[in-house]
C-alpha cells in the first residue's frame, strides 16, 4: 500500500470519510459473519484473532474449528457460542458456513496457506491471519495468485503497522524534522530465541516497518552465526512452531530500500537486553525517532545530531496522532490495536472500497522476501536481489 492509500484508510479509522474509488460492497444490513480457525496445542487462537470480532457491532462469530476436541470445547465457551458451532475439521465448517471472514489464528505458519486456501474457496470475501505469513516464497506466490483472482482480501496481523502515529512520523521526515534520514536499525527481541527465530516470530514485525518507511526491498546481504561461526548444513534444524529450516543464534542483515536508505537488522540469542531493542531507530543527521514495537507511546523523537556527545542529553519527546509531545487524541488507542479492532476495520474498509488492506498481500508478502532475503544470502554468501530468484526455503537447498 503507497502513503496515499495508507492516508485514506488512516481517515478511515479515525472517523473520517474516505471515498471509495468504486461501488462500495458491504451486506445489506452491513454485517459480517465470522469463523475462527485455532488448533490448540499447534499455534492455539494467536494473539487475540479469535476475540476481536466481540468488539465490533456488525461482525458475528458463526462457527469455531478447533482439531482438538478439549480446545474446542473451551475456545466455544469463551466466545459464548452453543456447542453445534463447533467443528473439528476447518475444511467442513467453511463449506457449510460460507463465511463473510475467516480468522485464521494458529501462531503455527506451517498450516497458514492449507487455511488460506481453503478460505478462499469457501468464497471468503476477507481472511485475517496471524502472524508470520506462510513458510516460503512459494507459498506466498500461490496465496498471492488465488487471491488475486478470487478478489478476496487478505490482512496480516501485524499491529504496529496500522499505527496512525505512522503518518505523523511520516511528516517529521518529510519537514525534515531529524535532518536526512542516514538508516534504519532494527532489532529483535534477542531473547532465548534469537537468531533466525527471532527473525521470523519478532523481526517480521520490525522488517515490515523498515519496509514502511524505506520503500521496497531491493537487496539483502546477511550471515548466520552460531556460537561465534558462520552457520553451516549441519547446523539446520526444524525450528519450533512450524517455521521450517532453521540455523544460528545469531544473523546480522542489510538491506537497500527503494527510497535510497540502507536498513540494518540484527538478532543475538540472549543479548541482555530485557526486549528493550524490539523495534525500530530512524536515524537522521539532526535527530533519531526511535519506535517501540507494541508499546504506547509506539515512538519518541530525540533532537539534535545523534553522533554528537550532547546529544544523549537531549529530552526524549513521544509522538502522537497529533504531533510532537502532544497528547494522544484518539481514545483507547493502543488497546484497539492491542485488541485488533483498527486491523479488522482497516480489513473491512477494504472490501467495501476494493482496495488492498494496510497490511496485505503486498506488503506482509514482501516481510516474507525480506525474511527468506536472509537466508538466500547466506547461503549464497553474496548479497541478493529482489524478488528472489529461488521460491523455496534457502535452507532446504543449504550444503
């Protein structure tokens, strides 16, 4: 999505009206009807995927699919939903129900494209799902093109990215408010799972925002480590929640953004910083706007040159809809992004105006290539172009 979309569906959410370029589409009464997909013990209900839909007046939950059978049992009762709205095969409760939306809330990503599918051929006009994406480029190529061609839409759970404040960081750079913009640096959690796991369960989050603010991806060059040396075939392993090929504990990224800024993303196991280096640092020559992934305030700005000695002596000052070190005006903000409720109304906004969501094929897709960037590159052990010529796991080809 460009900044003019995101502008449009950022007055969206705030109240304002936005024209849909065409013949808006929404039921008759405007409601919506919902079935959630969770597998508890592989991925459960997400991060709150399966309650959303309680806080939005025109959406309501007609089927659970859970394949565990106490799981099912429990995730109905905690939507207070009878026990005939509960399946155990997915594939049934989207043939029967023909759904407006599908959750698909398993944290598992080896599952997410057989959902998507089927979804789609269910006739879902949108499908919320849970972060990462899928497993591969190849997968994300065949999701792309169904739904392409169903004209279905498709939103991925990224919270931070539909962050209004993004637009008022947007300005800050563009008035010039931290001078040239000189890079962007991310980091991961860098907890016990750092390295490529952190890559893809944290650092998507944080690569999707790089993204936001660099421009397409163009280029990766990157290297694995574990225990100190560079990362080789015996070092692969299967990595937990169905994220595939794995290696290393640690992996240092840079990537070259359309918009002519180098980004730089970085993961070590168990760095000490307590999570405190999740997110994001724009670094200016007159100022650095640093972004906090799921925290409120989302971003503050420190004036002044960052290489000069004073300049760590500068106030911080936090980042609002409405500016710098002003206060937040739109009531309960980060607990609607917290909750979902500004990405399911961005999702629902999209198909009534046939527009791609926030965060959509194209965007969640290019955190895949950014993602799979890593590992091309390392194996390769040169940097890499994208789109990316090999669709499968790097790491499956590793050796």
């Amino acid at each position: 999505m460009d900044r003019r979309q995101f502008s449009l569906a950022t007055l969206a959410l705030l109240g304002t009206a936005a024209h849909c370029s065409g013949e808006p589409w929404e039921n008759e009464d405007g409601s919506w009807t919902v079935a959630v997909i969770g597998h508890t013990g592989r991925g459960d209900y997400g991060h709150g995927l399966d309650t959303v839909w309680s806080h939005l007046p025109k959406t309501t939950v007609k089927g659970v699919a859970d394949a565990d059978e106490a799981g099912l049992a429990r995730e109905l009762s905690k939507l207070g939903l009878d026990s005939v709205k509960g399946y155990s095969d997915y594939r049934i409760m989207l043939r029967e129900l023909q759904p407006d939306i599908v959750a698909i809330c398993p944290r598992h990503v080896d599952q997410h494209r057989d959902m998507i599918l089927a979804a789609v051929n269910a006739g879902a006009r949108g499908i919320y799902v849970e972060k990462p994406f899928v497993q591969n480029l190849q997968q994300l190529d065949e999701v792309v093109k169904v739904c392409r061609e169903s004209g279905t839409k498709l939103a991925v759970a990224h919270r931070n990215r539909y962050h209004p404040v993004l637009k008022t960081i947007d300005g800050l750079i563009g008035d010039g408010k931290i001078g040239r913009l000189l890079e962007i640096r991310g980091r991961g959690k860098g907890d016990g799972r750092g390295g490529a796991e952190d890559l893809w369960v944290l650092g998507s989050h944080v690569l999707n925002l790089m993204a936001y603010f660099g421009g397409s991806p163009t280029t990766c060059s990157a290297t694995l480590y574990r225990q100190g040396r560079r990362v080789v075939n015996e070092d692969r392993v299967l990595g937990r929640e169905g994220l595939g090929w794995l290696a290393g504990d640690e992996l240092h990224a840079n990537y070259r953004f359309a918009r002519g800024v180098t980004g730089y993303f970085d993961s070590i196991a168990n760095d000490g910083t307590q999570n405190q280096g999740f997110g994001l640092s724009l670094v200016g020559s007159q100022g650095r706007i640093q972004i906090w992934c799921d925290d409120s305030p989302l971003a503050m700005i420190f004036p002044g040159n960052p290489f000069e000695s004073a300049a760590s002596s500068n106030k911080a000052l936090p980042i609002s809809t409405a500016g710098v070190g002003l206060i937040e005006p739109i009531h309960g903000l980060h607990r609607k992004l917290h909750q979902h409720v500004i990405p399911v109304e961005d999702l629902l906004d999209s198909i009534r105006c046939d527009r791609e969501p926030i965060c959509g094929l194209e965007d969640a897709g290019a955190t895949v290539e950014m993602i799979c960037g890593v590992f091309e590159s390392h194996r390769l052990g040169r940097t890499v172009k994208f789109p990316l010529v090999n669709r499968d796991h790097p790491l499956s080809k590793f050796g």
